[in-house]
C-alpha cells in the first residue's frame, strides 16, 4: 500500500525533536547545545562536556566540582562483575565484552533503575558514565592478560582511564599529561552526534521503557559495525594493508570502481559534505600526540596525509563530497596512545555513551515520544492457504 512513505537508511525521517547537538553538514558545523566542537575540544574538558550535554549549560566552578565529584563516586564496578569477564574467551573481541559486561550492569540496577522517577535517571545516568572507562579498561586487561587495575578518583577522567589501561601493579606509572589531555580531547570529540545509528538504537530501544544500562548495550552493538564505529579499526588496518605511499593509487582505485565493495574507511558520511570538522581537530591532536611522543615519522600517518590529498583532488570524491570523517585521523593517534587496534571503538563507545544516555533522557522526558515502530511496505506473498506437508511439492 502507498499509506507510508518509503525511507531506507531515514535519509529524510526526522525521529525526534532535538536540543543537544546541531550538525550542519555543508557547512561543516557541529554544535552541542549551542557550542561549536572546536572550542569544546579546546578549552573544556571532557566532564564539564558531559555536564553541557546531560543539563544543557556549562557548569559554573560549584556545579562542576559537585558533578566532578558526583560522577567519581560512581566509578567502581560491583566486585561480581568481574567474573563476566572471566567467561569470555581471552580471544575475544573486546567489543564484544563490552556488549555482554554493559549489557550485564542492568542486572545489579534493575530494582534501583525507575525511569519515570527523575532521580533515579540521574544516578543511572551519573552510573554509566563513571563505569565506563572501568568496564572498557576492565575488557582491554582481560584480552591482554593483565590485572584488573581498580579507578583511582583522585585523577581527572582520562588520566584514570589510561593508568587503569596501561599500569600494572609491579610498578609506578605516572601518566603523561599531555596524553591524558589528547585522549580526554579525543572523548569530546566523539561524546554526541545527534541521530546516528547507535544513538537512534538507544532511543528506540529506550522508547519501550527498557532498562537503560540494556540501551546502552544496544547502542554498543549497533556502534561496532565497520560503517560507523568500527570504522576508526577498520581505517587503520586499512592504512597498515595499503603499507606504502606508492600503493595509494591501486587502492583510491579499487574505492572507485563500482563492481568492487571496497570503500576507503574514514572518508565519507551520512550528513557531511564537507570536511567533518571533528576530522581537523583529529587531525591536529594526532600531530600533538606523535610529537610528544618523538614520533618524528608514522609511515601510516604518511599514508593517511597523501591519501588525503590525493582523494581529496579526485574527480570522484570530489563529486560525491566524501571528506575525511573522524575515524580517519583518529586511529593513528589511539595507536599512538598505546591501543591495540581492537580497543578503538570501545574508546568510541566509552565517549558516546554520554551522547546515548542524554538523548535517552531527552526521549523519556518528552511527552511528544511514543514507542518506536516504523511502518514497512510489505512485498512478501499474498494470503494463500496452508498445505498440509505431504502435499507440499
Ligand atoms: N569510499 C568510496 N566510495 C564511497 C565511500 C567511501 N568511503 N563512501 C561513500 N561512497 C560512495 C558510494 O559508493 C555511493 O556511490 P554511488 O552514489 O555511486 O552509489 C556514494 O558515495 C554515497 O554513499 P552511500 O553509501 O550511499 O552513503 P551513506 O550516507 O549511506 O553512507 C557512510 C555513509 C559513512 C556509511 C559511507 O560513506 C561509508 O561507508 N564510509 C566508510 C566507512 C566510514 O568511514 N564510516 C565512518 C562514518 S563517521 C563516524 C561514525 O559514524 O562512526
């Protein structure tokens, strides 16, 4: 039937009304709650971004530390969830953990979870902020083998975060500042993107009235795909395959050409027809990162750099407007930081899940929202009557 309009991929759907985040995408513009991203990623942190994006307004000094101090109470993980863990394969995709250990954390929250009460939501939401930096360290020390590092609160977010990734307990680990702010930078980078697939997850599923620390697992499934979160891993393999300068062309080649699936990871988006300003500041911290780590040359970052410029003055990519996305830069920089490939969209899941949990909470306190339930136009066979099987040819 014409009843409804036919919308694969909802290029021209809108789901929801929306206050957090505003994409421009000729112009290359990205705003959470009013605020460009460059500024964000500049000036602030990545707290004080979370408090922007759950409350809607920069924090004053009192309401940051309350906040600061609100979330860091939270940061441990109930002792048993440490087993979860331990029933993993040590092979196992750390994505994957995440999907099972988050998903789990519903399990100790779901009598204290009420999500028509207002409290409630916050401390829910409070929750999955703190824990997840725990959970993803947790899910990088179990694939490699490590300890367990336990949160220290008296460190800002991202330092915790890194020493929980990279200290053991047989020796002193002090984490580099400028590494520690690259990495928090690189969470406001990533922390919200209006409608994108994950998030549209985490609405639809929340939209039922589920439990949030489950959304929140769903949103991570949706995120591990290659064509959205799981483009930072594939973008680096993808500069490791292509292995030297001289290569680029076969590869810039194979993206044209129609009968082949390949497509160059970390270029191209949904909404960007210009170059994703996230992709620039990437861009720069990952030039910050190598620096002071006297990385003087990245071979890939020499692949990723002549790539660019290569697509970027090709006829192709020029017509089609497909610019380098955040994933482009984004995996030489996390390598650098000291991640394994794999660990790379968990980052991206630990960073968003802030974006998940404010779009939850603006879904559930909007009396506009209903369960979602698209509509289909159905193409399947028209009523007809059941054979008994012997009947059946
Ligand atoms: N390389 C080569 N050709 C491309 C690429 C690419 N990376 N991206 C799009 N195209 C072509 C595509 O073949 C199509 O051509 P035609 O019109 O002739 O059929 C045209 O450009 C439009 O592409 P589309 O797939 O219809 O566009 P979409 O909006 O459905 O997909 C995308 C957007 C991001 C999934 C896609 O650009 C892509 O697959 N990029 C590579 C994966 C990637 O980097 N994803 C990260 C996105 S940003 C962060 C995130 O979301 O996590």
């Amino acid at each position: 039937s014409g009843m409804f309009t036919y919308d694969p991929g909802f290029t021209s759907t809108a789901s929801c009304e929306s206050k957090i985040t505003y994409i421009d995408g000729d112009e290359g513009t990205l705003l959470y709650r009013g605020y460009p991203i460059d500024q964000l990623a500049n000036h602030g942190d990545f707290l004080e971004t979370c408090y922007l994006l759950l409350y809607g307004e920069l924090p004053t000094k009192a309401e940051k530390d309350d906040f600061v101090h609100r979330v860091t109470y939270h940061t441990m993980i109930h002792e048993q969830m440490s087993r979860f863990f331990a029933g993993f394969r040590r092979d196992a995709h750390p994505m994957a953990i995440m999907v099972g250990t988050v998903g789990a954390l519903s399990a100790f929250y779901h009598d204290s979870t009420d999500i028509t009460d207002p409290h409630q939501r916050m401390i829910a939401s409070l929750r999955m902020i703190a824990k997840m930096p725990t959970i993803a360290a947790m899910a990088y020390k179990y694939h490699i083998g490590q300890p367990f590092v336990y949160p220290r609160n008296d460190l800002d977010y991202s330092t915790n975060f890194l020493r929980m990734c990279f200290s053991v307990p047989c020796e002193e680990y002090n984490v580099n500042p400028v590494l520690s702010r690259a990495m928090d930078r690189i969470f406001i980078l990533h922390a919200d993107h209006e409608q994108n697939a994950s998030t549209s997850t985490v609405r639809l599923a929340g939209s039922s009235g589920a439990n949030p620390f489950a959304c929140i697992a769903a949103g991570i499934a949706c995120l591990w795909g290659p064509a959205h979160g799981g483009a930072n891993e594939a973008a680096l393999n993808m500069l490791s395959e292509i292995g030297s300068v001289d290569r680029i062309p076969e590869y810039v080649a194979r993206a044209k050409d129609k009968n082949d699936p390949f497509r160059l990871m970390g270029f191209g988006h949904r909404v960007y027809k210009n170059y994703d300003p996230r992709a620039k500041i990437m861009q720069t911290t990952c030039h910050e990162v190598l620096g002071e780590l006297g990385i003087k040359d990245d071979p890939l970052l020499d692949i990723a750099m002549e790539l660019e410029k290569i697509a970027l003055n090709d006829e192709y990519f020029v017509e089609k407007k497909l610019y380098p996305n955040i994933d482009f830069y984004s995996g030489i920089t996390l390598r650098a930081l000291g991640f394994p490939t794999n660990m790379f969209t968990v980052l991206f899941a630990l960073a968003r899940t802030v974006g998940w949990i404010a779009q939850w909470k603006e879904m559930v306190e909007d009396p506009s929202q209903r369960i979602g339930r698209p509509r289909q136009l159905y193409t399947g066979a028209p009523q007809r009557d059941y054979t008994p099987i012997d009947q059946r040819r």
